[in-house]
C-alpha cells in the first residue's frame, strides 16, 4: 500500500514538473520567438535628407564619419576625401522602412545575437549639424543558415532579424568588426573619354615616348562638288609614334596605353597631408602626359612603391599634377601603361 502511494506522489511530481517545464518553455518561446515582422526604423532616408552618418563598432561610436558638403558626400573621417555617392546612396536605401522578424527580447540573450560592448556595429544618422539623431540601429552578427543581420535600436532588447544585409551595405561581408573608411571612398583618380585623347606622353627616367593619334579624314565623293569637308570620324584612326622616332605603332598596343590612361581606378589613398617626398612624388621618376583634342593637358605623376600589410593592399603613390589627392594605384597600371619603345612597334619590326 506504502508502495503504491509512494508512486502515486512520484508521478504526480513528474507531472506537475512536466507541466512547469512546458509552460516554461511556451513563455519562452513566446518572448525568443515571436513571428512577425516590426518596423525597426520607420521612414525614407536619402542623401539630399541626411547631413552626416556615422558607423561605430564597440565602445568607438563614430568609426566612419560621412558629412554631406555643398559639393556632395565626404568621408570626413578619411581626410574629407570625396565619398562615393552610390554606397551612401545604398546604405541610406537598406535603411529606409527598415523591417524585421521578431527574434527576442530578453536582455540575457543579447549576447548570442552578437550584441556586446566591443562588437556591435552601430549606424547612426543626422539631419542636422545637431547631436539629436533621426535614427541609430545596432547590427549584431549574422544568422547561421540565413540571409540578413540581427538588428536592434540602442537602449532596447527587441531583437529582429532582417533579410538585408545591413553589414554588407558598410563593406563588412564576413561579419561584424570595425569599418573601414576605405569602402566608401570614390576611387575614381581619373576618367576621360577615350577619343578625346590625341597624345600620350610618357617619361620613365631618361626614356620619352610619345603617341599620337592619327585620325583618319574621308575622302570626298568624286562627284561631291559642294566643297564642304568631311567630318573626320575619330573612331578610325592609327597610332603613330613620334618620339624617340617616327614609326607607324601597333594599334592594339596603342589602345592598352590609352585605355590604361582613360580611365585610372585607384585602390586606396594616403593622408595628404604627408611630405610629397616621402611617397616619392617630389620628384618623381615616372609620369605620363596625357593631350586633350582641346588642347589641354593632364600630367600622372607615379611615385614609390607601398607594400602590402595586413589588410592594406599594395601598391604605387600617384597623383595627378596639380592635385592634392595621393592614390594608390595597382601595379598593373604601371604595367600597361610604360612600354618600352620596342613593345608599341608592329611585331614584325619588334
């Protein structure tokens, strides 16, 4: 009989203790794992709205500082060198209406979402000069086995879970960590269009060569009696060069020189604030000249070499006359661009 009762109050502790436990873990799921969505931020966010954004991670709020000047967008953080509109165009973009799917609200749990003192990457943004922000969002780390990022606002445990990727929009794909100023640099050091150039000059050392387009005019009809002439079609045209010699270049040759001077995309820049010299752009030993069909010039001034170190890509010091900006270009510019005389001639007289 003891026995029996003795079961009997085993069983109904394992009941009750079932029961708190399901009740438990309902409350909990409750709390983590709501389903729904919620707006995080609420409103249109544009460049012409937006005065200045920072992006912080950890303790450091303001890691990339973007000012917006009359002139456009800064990375004022990154020696006020000029932002490249499209990315603060896309950041502003995935934060408009920013949406989310409940995940928690318990402050216990933050830390699995990858909300902590030293790695969260926070995004804060002004419509005025003035410290009251229009919004701030807090970026946690990635979900495992899905798209977006974890996403809070400051001071609040709500956790949401975005299908944007929010990090990615600040350049930082493999996770949370500090920002660089870098991604949102406009990199373009230079750009013309290709058939306004008539002549490349290029000096390395005590070496000088010069190209020069050769555009080829129409000949007349031979029974056009109008006396007007015809209109030379700059899209047919050889290369020629004149210095050190006059020899007749290889065209395809001439073109990879052009094209490396049309259009010259940098990798990095460096504080301008430094001695020309130490870059070796006092006085350097490689520059290129470049002539307009205006008339006008455009000098590549390319200086020492900066090696690699950790995340920092390699490359060359490079300005264009007259300009504060240094760049880096890669080497491959270099490359493509200094030929020795030897190399433009047609195979055959190579």
């Amino acid at each position: 009989m003891l026995k029996n009762r003795t079961l009997i109050v085993l069983v109904v502790v394992l009941v009750a203790l079932g029961v708190i436990s399901l009740l438990q873990s309902i409350s909990h799921d409750r709390s983590t794992s709501r389903s729904h969505t919620s707006s995080v931020l609420t409103g249109s966010f544009t460049t012409d709205d937006m005065q200045k954004i920072t992006i912080g991670y950890g303790a450091d709020a303001a890691v990339v500082v973007l000012d917006r000047r009359p002139d456009g967008w800064v990375v004022r953080s990154g020696y006020d060198h000029r932002a490249n509109p499209d990315r603060v165009e896309n950041l502003l973009t995935n934060l408009s209406d920013l949406q989310g799917e409940f995940r928690s609200d318990a402050p216990d749990v933050l830390v699995d979402y990858g909300f902590t003192d030293t790695t969260t990457v926070t995004i804060t943004g002004y419509t005025t000069d003035g410290d009251e922000p229009t919004f701030a969002v807090e970026i946690g780390k990635r979900p495992e086995r899905s798209q977006g990022n974890f996403i809070k606002t400051p001071n609040s445990s709500a956790v949401y879970l975005t299908t944007k990727s929010i990090l990615g929009a600040v350049g930082l794909y493999g996770g949370p960590k500090a920002p660089e100023n870098k991604f949102f640099y406009d990199l373009d050091a230079h750009r013309c269009d290709r058939l306004e150039v008539d002549a490349i000059t290029m000096q390395d050392g005590d070496s000088i060569i010069t190209l020069e387009r050769e555009v080829q005019t129409p000949e007349p009809a031979a029974d056009d009696t109008t006396g007007i002439v015809t209109e030379a079609d700059r899209n047919v045209y050889e290369w020629k060069i004149t210095e050190p010699e006059t020899r007749m270049a290889l065209k395809t040759r001439g073109d990879g020189v052009l094209g490396a001077v049309s259009t010259i995309r940098a990798v990095d820049i460096a504080d301008p604030a430094v001695d020309l010299a130490t870059y070796g752009l006092a006085e350097p030993q490689k520059r290129a000249t470049i002539r307009l069909q205006d008339g006008t010039e455009r000098t590549f001034l390319f200086g020492a070499k900066r090696e690699a170190e950790g995340d920092r890509q390699a490359g060359y010091y490079f300005q264009v006359a007259g300009e504060p900006t240094v760049w880096i270009v890669n080497e491959y510019l270099l490359n493509n661009l200094f030929k020795s005389y030897e190399d433009l001639l047609p195979e055959e007289e190579g």
